[in-house]
C-alpha cells in the first residue's frame, strides 16, 4: 500500500486512508483481512503474525482511515 498507505494502483493495493474500503473498513474486517488474506490480491499473514500482532496491525490500519475521513 506504499509507504504513506495512499495506495498503489500498479500492485492493485488500494488506498487505506480513505473512506472507501473494498471489503469494509471496521475493524473485524480489516482483522479478518490481515488475517487471511484475500485470494488473488493479498497474501495471508497468519503464519507470519501472531493474532496479537494481527490486532495491532489491524489497529494501525483501522486508524489510518478514521483520521482522514
């Protein structure tokens, strides 16, 4: 999603600062997201995350798109 998470379109990683969320921008949805990736255009990261570090993430993510709505 780049460094500022303003998306890149060439990867097809959409912006997270925004309001407008492919799958949904509440938080057990982005949780849900990191979690299991979305086949054909995110990988998972359940093996390589602990569920706390899920949350955090997600947290982080979450955060993003509430302070610019």
């Amino acid at each position: 999603h780049g460094e500022d998470a303003k998306g890149k379109k060439d990867m097809g990683a959409p912006n997270l600062t925004d309001q407008y969320w492919i799958y949904g921008g509440d938080l057990e949805t982005i949780v849900t997201t990191v979690h299991g990736g979305r086949q054909g255009h995110m990988p998972t990261w359940d093996e390589r995350l602990t569920p706390a570090e899920i949350k955090i993430l997600a947290l982080y993510v979450y955060q993003l798109g509430v302070e610019n709505p």
